[in-house]
C-alpha cells in the first residue's frame, strides 16, 4: 500500500514552470491534422474484433532533432484507436513490457465486466501479459478511452503517452455519413531544452500536471480543411492528466450532438462554448458558412490553484481550420431525434461523497491530502456496497479549493442537478456521462445504475490525485 500523504519540504521546486517555460523548445505547427492509426484485428470472423496492446518504451520526435524518451502503446502516442461495433466480441491482449512497473488497461466509460475493468486491484505485473475480454453492448456507440490504471503510477504512465481513443460505433448510427467522423485527442506535453520528458514537481502532485503544449492528435496546431456549408461530424477527447478545455470555434455552428456515453437525445444547437475537464468527451456537428480560416482555441478557466497560480490560459489556437470555397457535396440534414436516453426511476438508496483537501504539519514537513469522505484509498477496503440493478443517487460534494472531475467505473449515470451556493440547477437536457466536473463548493447529485457485479473505482480524474487517493472503491453484489 503505497503512502499517499506528500511532504512538502523548504526549498524543495513547486514548479512554478518558469525555468521549463523559457527553456522550452517550439513545437513545430500548421501541418495537416492527420488521421490517428486503428488497431488491426486479426479476426477475420464478422463480430469479432482481436488485438494486441504492447506498453513499452519508445521514443519520437516531437521537435525536428530531438528525441524525446516515451512510453507508448504499440509504439506511438496517442495509443492506436480501436474501433469496434457494438455486440462485437472484443479480446485484446495487453503485454505489459514497462520496466520494474506495474500497469493495467482500462476501458474508460465501456460497461466492461469488472475483472476486465483494468483496475488497480487487478494488476498486470512487468513482463506478464493479459487478455480482457468484453462486448460492448447494444446501445453504448460513443467515443471512449484507454489508459493504464495501476494504483499510485497512473499519471506518470499517462503523460509520457499511454492512452488512447475508444469508438463503439452503431450499425444503425443516426448522423449521416456525409458528415465524416473526425477524431481530436488531446493530450499535453510539457518538455525540458532536452526533449526529454520533466519529472512531475510538487506542484504538479498537487494541482496536477499541465503541459505547456496542448497537442490534437499529437500534433500542435495542426490545419484540418473543410468546405465551405459542409456538416462535419467531431469527437473530442479530452485525454490529459489534469488541463481543463474550455473551447470555442468562432466562425464555425456547433450542434452538440454527444456527450461521454455517447448521442444526446435531440441535437443541441449553438453549442458556442465547449467544455471537457480531464477525461470527458464530446461528439460536435460542425458547419462553416464562409470561407477563411478560424481557430479552435481555449477560453481560459479557473479551477482553482495551490501553489504557484497558474489558470489554464486564454486564446491559444489548438487547431486550425481552413474553409475552402469550393461547396462540399450535398448533406442531409441533421435529424432532430438522436435516441432515447431512459429514465432510472427513482433511486433506492442516497449515497454521499465529500471531497476535501488537508494540509497539516507531519514529521517530514507540510502534508497534503487528497480525501473521499476523509479517508484515502486503500486496495483492501469496500467503501461502498451496492445492488446491481439497484439505481442510486449520489450526491458528491467538493469542499476543496479547486475543481475535482469525478469519474465512476461500470457505467454510465445521468447528472440531476447541481447545487452552489444554495442555487440549484438541473441540465437542460439528457446525457449519459461517466466524468463530471465538481467544482469547489459545489455539489452535484448523479443518478445511476450498476447492471454487472464486482468491485468498481470512483475516483478524482485529475490522475494526479487518483494516485494520491482521492478515490474509492464500491463493491456491486449480484
Ligand atoms: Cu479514466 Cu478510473 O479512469
Ligand atoms: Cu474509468
Ligand atoms: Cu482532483
């Protein structure tokens, strides 16, 4: 059981980035988004999809000239996609070949089994390899994610380049095909003078590690081109340790089409601003209505900082995009209904979940906690037990100084409403979500379902404070 408290020392770097951020080498910029690979199946059955993951060292090059040390999955960051139907019978089989570490793949946001769940209570040994199967059922098309999730090493895994785009499409998808189906991951890069990878600082441990570079698809500002009056079809993931996005397209419609579990309801039309905390996702229908160029590009947002201040920034362009005059084939429209998201009924039980942040002297110097209901994760310990089918409410209230974007394994839930300063708010509309931003002080009261058995983890998605505990485990008894 690792020991999750930090000691903060005198003297000790809090990474104010100053000395990284004049150091920094450019990142080359404006080549054409390009398209990230997909795994192979070597099925030939229909229905079947069979892979390998291998997590390794690797090196690339994100700067002409320098080499920069990695870790990657098949030997590129972003890992390769993985694309699937729904009903297919997936087996992927994970060699774990990271030195002297443990690690696991997890399905991030698929109702996969729990014993294939790539949790921290099922970890896959250096040199040992595993086999996970699951399908993914009828009515879970959405864009997902994996990643690696070993107790106390899953940020350090995942900024140097292990994680990687999950798509379940649907054979009857209601978005017509015209509209393409266009992937940005983002992840983000902090790099030394040396190309090399930094070691996290304390700052870092406690605000989470942000990137000075932003990339989409690996690539920094990369140009994608469109025709003028087309409809695209965008997925966006959001697949960095700690950076909160929040985004605008002027100059481009956005319909808000998807949300973590996949479509909404009915589309969303002016989606101008675009919100993803660490781990979410998001399916846009976009629309260029005048030739010229405009820029994807962050709005800033405050999440709340220890330590040196240091707000993810305004106005940097994270991808461009290009309208050429030409007019793209003729579209159908949108359709107006996208499927329906069932009600759960009411709930059958409340649970809450306080989330706070502790300092406090100890021997070695200051102390940080990162805590679930005051207590920090431990691998022996239920938190929680629960009914499969049962449906629950939870309530999760951040009493910390900064935001927290809370994560639940095994399924999907539906967010009720959300509570601040004693006003409360329920969405506008229906969307199925595995990640929500808590911001501090709020509280935010999910309802959900666990329809397979086993033990599952809810935890902070900034991976920082995952790997300092800020997480928990419920047990789903049959
Ligand atoms: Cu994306 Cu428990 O993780
Ligand atoms: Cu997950
Ligand atoms: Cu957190």
């Amino acid at each position: 059981q690792p020991d999750h408290s930090m000691h903060a020392m005198p003297g000790m770097d809090m990474g104010g980035g100053d000395q990284t951020l004049t150091a920094a080498p450019a990142l080359p910029e404006g080549a054409p988004l390009r398209e990230l690979p997909r795994l192979a199946s070597r099925s030939q059955q229909a229905g079947v999809f069979e892979a390998e993951l291998t997590a390794a060292p690797a090196s690339t090059s994100f700067v002409p000239g320098l080499e920069t040390p990695i870790l990657a999955y098949n030997g590129i960051t972003p890992g390769p996609v993985i694309e699937v139907f729904e009903g297919d019978r997936v087996s992927i089989t994970f060699r774990n070949r990271l030195p002297d570490q443990e690690s696991t793949i997890h399905w991030h946001g698929l109702p996969v089994p729990a014993d294939q769940d790539g949790n921290p209570v099922s970890p896959v040994l250096p040199d040992a390899e595993q086999t996970y199967s699951f399908e993914p059922p009828k009515g879970s098309a959405g864009t997902y994610w994996y990643h690696p999730h070993p107790h106390g090493k899953t940020a350090s895994q995942v900024y140097r380049g292990l994680a990687g785009a999950f798509l379940v499409k649907a054979k009857d998808d209601p978005i017509p095909a015209s509209y393409g189906d266009t992937l940005f991951v983002f992840t983000d890069l902090r790099l030394a003078a040396d190309g090399t990878l930094p070691e996290s600082t304390m700052a870092d441990l406690m605000n989470g590690r942000v990137g000075d570079h932003v990339l989409v698809n690996g690539q920094k500002n990369p140009v994608l081109t469109v025709a003028v009056g087309e409809f695209r079809r965008f997925r966006l993931l959001n697949a960095t340790n700690a950076r909160f996005l929040r985004l605008s397209l002027a100059g481009a419609s956005l319909t808000l089409i998807g949300s973590d579990g996949g479509l909404l309801e009915t589309p969303v039309a002016d989606a101008d601003e675009l919100f993803l905390a660490p781990a979410e996702r998001l399916e846009i229908v976009a629309r260029f209505d005048k030739p010229g160029t405009m820029s994807l590009r962050t709005l800033g947002y405050d999440r709340g900082w220890m330590g040196p201040n240091r707000p993810e920034e305004a106005g940097k362009d994270l991808l461009t995009v290009r309208v050429s005059e030409d007019r793209g084939p003729s579209q159908p429209p949108l359709p107006g209904r996208l499927r329906p998201i069932p009600d759960l009924g009411p709930p059958a039980v409340t649970r809450r979940f306080v989330f706070t942040e502790t300092m406090s002297m100890g021997a070695g110097g200051m102390e940080m906690g990162f805590l679930i209901n005051g207590a920090a994760f431990h691998m022996n310990r239920v938190d929680v037990v629960s009914k499969a089918g049962q449906v629950e409410l939870w309530e999760i209230a951040n009493q910390a100084d900064m935001d927290h974007p809370f994560h639940l394994h095994g399924t999907q839930f539906q967010i009720v409403e959300r509570e601040s300063e004693g006003k409360v708010t329920k969405p506008a509309f229906r969307a199925l979500k595995d990640t929500v931003n808590v911001r501090r002080g709020e509280t935010v009261r999910i309802l959900l379902r666990q329809d397979l058995p086993g033990p599952r983890m809810y935890h902070c998605h900034i991976l920082e404070h995952e790997d300092l505990g800020m997480m928990g485990l419920v047990n789903v008894e049959a």
